[in-house]
C-alpha cells in the first residue's frame, strides 16, 4: 500500500495533479488540499482556488512535453493524471493530448522513481460495448470515438510501464462527473464529486499489481457498470443518481442513449471526424 492509509483516511503524500484546472481538477485539489501536499500542472492558468489549493505550487505547461513532465513529476510520490482533451477531436489533437502526456508523465516516473499513476481513462474506451447485465472490467476496448482511441491506447500505456518499469495505475473509466445527473442515461452513469474524490483517494493508496482499470461512476440504483474491482481498491461510493430521477425529463433519444456504454458518443448521428481529408 502506498502512503499508509486507505479509503478515506488522511495519510499525507505529495500529490501532483494533471489538468488542475479543469473540472474534476478543481474539485479533487481543494477536497484533497487539506490531506495532501498538492502541486498542478495545466495548460490554463489555475483558478484562484486552485492556486490556494497548490500553495501556489503550479506550473503552466503541456505535459506532454518531456521537460515540462520531468519538472512537475520531481519530488511527488503520485500522479493524478486528468489532464486532457475531455471530448471527442482530431486524432493528432487526441494522440497528443491523452497518448503522448501519458507517456511523458511515466517517462518522467521512472527517473523519478514514483511508483502510482491514477488515470482519468473513460467509458469511451469500451463505448461500443452493447448495454448488458453487468459491464465488467475484462471486456476488450470497444472505443466509439478517436477520443475512446486515445483512452484505449493511454491505458495500454500504463500496462507497458507497469510490466517494464513496475508502475502501478488504476485506470478510471469515468461515467458522467456532474454535479447532479442530466439525463436518464445519467442515471446509470453519474459519478459525484464526492464519489469521485473517494474514488482517487482509494486509488492513491490501493494495493495494486501492475494496472487495474475500475468504472468510475456513484453508487447509482440503475448502475449496470461493476462496482466491485473498484470496491476492491477501497473505493466505496455513497450517491445515488436516484435520488434525482424525478427532476430529469424523457427525451426521444435516451432508449438510443442508453444502448450502448457510450451513450450519445456512440450513437451513429454523433460525429467522428476524419483523420484525413479526401485528396
Ligand atoms: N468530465 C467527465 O465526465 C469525464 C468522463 C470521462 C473521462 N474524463 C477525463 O477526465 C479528465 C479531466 O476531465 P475534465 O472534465 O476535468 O476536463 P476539463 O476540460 O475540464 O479539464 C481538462 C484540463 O486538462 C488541461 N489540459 C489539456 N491538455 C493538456 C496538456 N497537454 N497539458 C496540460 N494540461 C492539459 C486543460 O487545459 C484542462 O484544464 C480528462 O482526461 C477527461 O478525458 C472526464
């Protein structure tokens, strides 16, 4: 176990988070500033909370760039990765953004010697995989999109440095982070900030061997995502995107939605760019 602690017990590391200025960053850095010495790293200047949040310890860079990665990974012992283009684009813009940060990053772990990585992988890594009773972690990647690319191939990532160089990753294939559920495929999908802060908590210090990919998604009624290889690693959510059901209305689309892990992002209206124009 990494730090001394589990779940949702203080146990003092030095953390860096990627993408601290993104959504989920700002939410895990001023949740976590109190048990963790934090350090960010973004392409946008952190928010004033943020900033509080790291002490001031953040630097403004692209992690995909190896000296960048070095500066921000020295010193830490995890790396919360989420930094990333949260949707679908091009395929040079995925490769760089999840693919080459990725790699960057655990470059810059193996010299350093930090031995965690959680990652901010995705359903779309398996989106093309049909609704059924119960989604486990083994099914192959199905990605829906170039961005569910970028997710698969991050995640292969982390399995290489894991067998090469003895790095231990827990990759989260997040559902939907809101604060409240949006739509009825949202009821199966939600994952809460409080939930989500849970869940990395658990993952910085879990037991792992090699790399162990876990749905990241609230303890929600309708959930047909396993719960339980996250439950494994200590991470036990307590929301339930039930508790909103009555305030989200039907739309047409949500049967569509719902068929696949995907939701919208596999549905054949949505639109997947091409890599290259016809010449
Ligand atoms: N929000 C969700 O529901 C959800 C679901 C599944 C997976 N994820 C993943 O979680 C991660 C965080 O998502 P989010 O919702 O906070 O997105 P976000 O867009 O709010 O934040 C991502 C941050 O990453 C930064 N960034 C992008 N490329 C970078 C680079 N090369 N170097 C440094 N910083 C870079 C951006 O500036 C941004 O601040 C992403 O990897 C995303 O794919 C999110």
């Amino acid at each position: 176990m990494l730090g001394g602690a589990r779940g949702d017990t203080v146990c003092g590391m030095r953390i860096l988070i990627t993408g601290a200025s993104g959504h989920i960053g700002g939410v895990l850095a001023t949740r976590l500033r109190d048990e963790h010495v934090i350090r960010g790293v973004d392409l946008s200047p952190p928010p004033a909370d943020v900033s509080d949040a790291t002490g001031g310890d953040f630097v403004v860079g692209d992690c995909s760039d190896p000296a960048v990665a070095h500066r921000v990974v020295d010193g830490v012992d995890a790396v919360v990765h989420l930094a990333g283009i949260a949707t679908e684009t091009d395929l040079p813009a995925i490769l760089s953004t999840h693919v080459e940060t990725t790699a960057a990053l655990l470059d810059a772990m193996v010299s350093h010697g930090v031995a965690r990585m959680v990652y901010a992988s995705s359903n779309h890594a398996v989106g093309m995989t049909p609704r059924c009773t119960l989604l486990t972690d083994d099914v192959p990647p199905r990605p829906d999109t170039f961005y569910g690319v970028g997710k698969v191939a991050a995640e292969a990532l982390l399995a290489l440095y894991a067998d090469r160089f003895g790095i231990s990753s827990v990759a989260m294939r997040i559902g939907s982070f809101l604060e409240r559920p949006e739509t009825r495929r949202g009821l199966s999908t939600w994952l809460s900030y409080e939930d989500c802060t849970r869940m990395i908590r658990a993952a910085l210090t879990a037991d792992v061997d090699g790399v162990t990919a876990i749905y990241g998604i609230s303890n929600n009624t309708d959930a047909w995502w396993d719960l339980e290889p996250g439950r494994a690693l200590g991470y036990h959510p307590r929301d339930d995107a039930a508790a909103f059901a009555d305030s989200i209305p039907t739309r047409p689309e949500d049967d569509i939605e719902g068929a696949r892990v995907g939701g919208p992002f596999a549905t054949k209206e949505f639109h997947v760019p091409p890599f290259s124009e016809a010449p």
